[in-house]
C-alpha cells in the first residue's frame, strides 16, 4: 500500500471503531439503572441493595480473567440479622435460576453489580454452577428456630411449624392480588384499568391435611386474632408469613400461629361470665395462676400434687391470647377483649384502651380490687402490688394472707393473681422439687381462699414466660367454675 491509500484507511479504521464503540454502548445495558437486589427469609431486617457500595468499602476481586468491584456475602447477610442460625442460602434470580449452597464456607463468596448481569454472584470456592446472574432475592433460610415461624397446632399436639425462609424454598403459587380498579370517561366511551401484585401463597393443606371449611382460630404477633374457616390463603412476604382471604378482601399481618378447630372456652370469658354473675347480685372471685398451663394442670392431678383443684371441679381446656406474656393475658381477662382492641400487645404496655371488669363494678356501685405479686402490670383502676416482706423471693404468702383479709371486707369483686408456680418453673422445670412444691402450696392456699368465699369461683392459668413459643403447652390454661 503506497503512502496516498495508507492515511486514508487509518481514517477508516479509526471512525468504524468510534462507531463500533458508539453501537456496542447502546447495544450494552447501562449502569443507570440498579434494580434492588433483596435479603429475604429467616432475617430480622430485609435489606434492599440498591447500589454496591451501600453497605460499605467494595472488595477487589479476580476471576475468570476479570476485575470486580464486590460485596462479601456475609457483609450483607450479616446486615440482614439473621434472627436464627443460618443453614442454607438461595441466591434467585429474575429468570427463575437458583442456586443453593450451606450457609457456612462462605469466606470468598461475594456479590458484584455488572452492566451485563446486573447482580451477579462470584463464588471462588463453589462450583461454577452457584454463580447465579442477575440476582432479584438472597433468602436466608434457617436451622427451623426462627422465632418468626408459622406453627400450626390444634388442642392436642404441634401439627407442623415452618418459618419463612423454608417456605421460600418450597412450591408456591403466585397469585395475582387485585388491588383496585380506575376508570374514566373520554368521548362517551368509558376505559377502565385494573391493577394487580403478585402474591406468594399457599394453603395450610400443602403442609399438613387440613380439610376446607374446618375451623381455625388465627393468631398475629400484634396481639389480633380471627375465628375463620380454612378458605383462605397464606403468604410469604419478605421476612413474615401473612393471611389473606381472596374472596372477602381480608388480610391479617404477621401470622405467628393457627389453631385447627380451637377450644370453644378462652381466657377472655372470665370477663363475660364474672359481668354476669354481678349483673345477677352474686360476688365473683377470681384467681390467677400463673404458669399453671393445661398440661401442667392434668400431671398435677394425675400425681396427687393439687389435691384441692382435683375435688374442686373438672376444668375445661380454655385458650389464651398472644403474645404470651403475663400483662398481656391479665388485660384481656379482664376486659374481654384481644389485645389488637384492648391494647396492651406487649409487657411494655400498660394503659387499657378500654374499660375493665374493675371499671364496671364501680360504675355499678360495688366493691372491686385487683391484688397480684410482683410488679405492677396494669394501670387499671384499683390495682394493689403485694410486696415479698421476708425477702424469701416470692411474695405469695403474702398475697394469700392480704386475701384472707380482703375476704372480710365485703368485695364484690376480687382479681388475685399468684405467681409463684411460673417463677419456680421458669428458673428450675416444671419435673423439680420447687415447683411441685409451689403447685402444692398454691393449692393450700386455693382451698383455703375458696372456703372463705361466699360466692363465684373462676381459677385459671397463665404464661409462664414471655419467651416461650406458640405451643400448645403455652396456649391453653385450665379454666374452672366453681360455686
């Protein structure tokens, strides 16, 4: 090629790679747009990546001849805060890939963001076959003791517990929820549009043979509760289990545990039947036990431990409320009411949002008192905290001797709350020594109360701890009518 064809083929070359490279810059997907990259499961915080470097300083990596600016995938889980021990992670992405690996091992393990894909995995110590692209979900899934677990139960046994991390690795259906409708009108013609989200959901009966139609009391972790038929579904949403009812538009957040077919008798009926008893002019006395559960109940009578509670009358198996905490039970005894309507949905409230069984009697003109040991739990209207004198760590001897007094001056209405089985069988076990002992102490106590008592009788249980799960040990209490 002579000198006068030289110059103007380099002008040649040197346009079509400017072009070539103008071409491949549209023909590439810019890094404008980050699509979020979330952290789901068993976690107590869903992180949403937005942009690589929101967590922090990026990691330099090398492989497979490239340069990457990444995220250690323990950085982000850990930001998560797993709520129990990890065991397997699910790297999804918008294609339907996934890919899964223990949730240990994970020391070269990263996550980088790519014009090309997007959010894409590296894996340095996996099989190539991990480095799922274009990533939309990092799911946690736990060993199966998230506290933020479904659990199925009915009045005899645990049917089936599952948290929301496991879910996500099981077969769901995505249903398209409507969410609402808009028209308008232009020219005499009327347009409308509708709009839906996908919803993950599932039927009870895909994780145990549950009948259509049979009967369900739901529980929320903020205190709701729903008698409802097995119609609906639930869904697994981001960190949490919901349940929604397709047909009627209902929707309860944050499910922490269903019964199948519950017990007609609750906790809650305390109040209706003692409005009822002095509504008819008779006195009403009513004890608290706590920690005394159903299944602690029927082992004591079975071994001879309450003799008094045995004679005294059958007791009937009554449901409680969640969350499981000693305030929480008291206030919706005492108004009738779940804790969604009374308001006191953890130990940190105290303030009844509603009259109870206390405020009645007095706007009826009679006599009312709430006694219990330990600290204060209500705010209610006459409330008296017994204190423990002798400093022997419980202060039910001197409860039950304030009650005896209490008995002689003339009370319509009595509350009194003891304490002692549930501190004893917290610290030591419902098989030890001291608890027994508490049990048969307590029941001293009972016999001589009731005898003393000229009306009424309604005794049942409380929770023993407020970290116990939904079980059925922790969710029914014996309930007894006597007199």
């Amino acid at each position: 090629m002579n000198r006068r064809n030289w110059l103007p083929a380099i002008g040649l070359g040197f346009l079509g790679f400017v072009l070539g490279g103008l071409a491949g810059s549209f023909l590439q997907p810019t890094p404008g747009y980050i699509p979020p990259l979330k952290v789901v499961g068993d976690v107590a915080r869903v992180v949403k990546l937005e942009d690589p470097e929101q967590l922090g300083k990026l990691q330099h990596i090398s492989y497979d001849g490239h340069e990457y600016q990444a995220i250690k995938l323990m950085d982000i889980i850990t930001a998560a805060q797993p709520v129990a021990a990890p065991k397997q992670i699910y790297l999804v992405g918008s294609d339907g890939f996934t890919s899964s690996f223990p949730a240990e091992g994970l020391e070269k393990s990263y996550i980088a963001f790519t014009a090309q894909n997007g959010w894409e995995a590296i894996n340095l110590n996996h099989p190539v076959n991990s480095n799922a692209k274009m990533l939309k979900e990092i799911v946690v899934v736990s060993d199966g003791s998230s506290p933020n677990g479904l659990t199925l139960i009915n009045s005899e046994k645990e049917l089936v517990r599952v948290t929301p991390g496991q879910l996500y690795t099981r077969t769901l259906l995505e249903y398209p929820y409507a969410e609402g409708q808009a028209a308008i009108e232009k020219q005499g013609k009327t347009y409308s549009t509708s709009v839906y989200t996908q919803r993950k959901v599932f039927r009870l009966a895909d994780l145990t043979p549950v009948p259509d139609g049979e009967k369900m009391l739901v529980m929320g972790a903020n205190g709701e509760q729903r008698f409802l038929e097995n119609r609906g579904y639930f869904e697994v949403k981001d960190n949490y289990i919901n349940y929604l009812d397709f047909d009627e538009r209902r929707q309860l957040e944050k499910i922490k545990g269903v019964i199948v077919n519950p017990p007609a008798a609750s906790i809650m009926d305390i109040y209706y039947d003692a409005r009822h008893y002095l509504e008819n002019g008779e006195k009403v006395l009513v004890l608290v036990l706590d920690g005394l559960t159903y299944s602690l109940y029927k082992d004591a009578l079975e071994r001879g431990q309450m003799p008094f509670l045995k004679k005294a009358a059958p007791a009937v198996k009554a449901v409680g409320v969640y969350p499981l905490e000693s305030n929480v039970w008291l206030a919706a005894m005492i108004t009738g009411a779940a804790p969604e309507e009374n308001g006191v949905v953890s130990e940190k409230q105290r303030d009844l949002k509603m009259p109870s069984l206390i405020a009645l009697a007095r706007q009826w003109q009679k006599q009312a008192l709430l006694l219990h040991a330990g600290p204060k739990l209500l705010k209610s209207e006459m409330e008296a905290e017994v204190t423990d004198k002798n400093a022997n760590k419980t202060a039910d001897k001197e409860l039950y001797a304030i009650t005896l007094d209490k008995l002689e001056q003339d009370y319509d209405l009595l509350i009194v709350r003891f304490q002692d089985i549930a501190s004893n069988s917290e610290l030591y076990g419902d098989e030890a020594e001291a608890t027994i002992s508490a049990m048969a102490i307590t029941d001293q106590y009972l016999q001589e109360i009731v005898k003393n008592w000229a009306g009424k009788v309604i005794i049942t249980g409380s929770p023993r701890s407020a970290a116990q799960e939904f079980t059925c040990d922790a969710m029914f209490v014996p309930y007894l009518s006597l007199k």
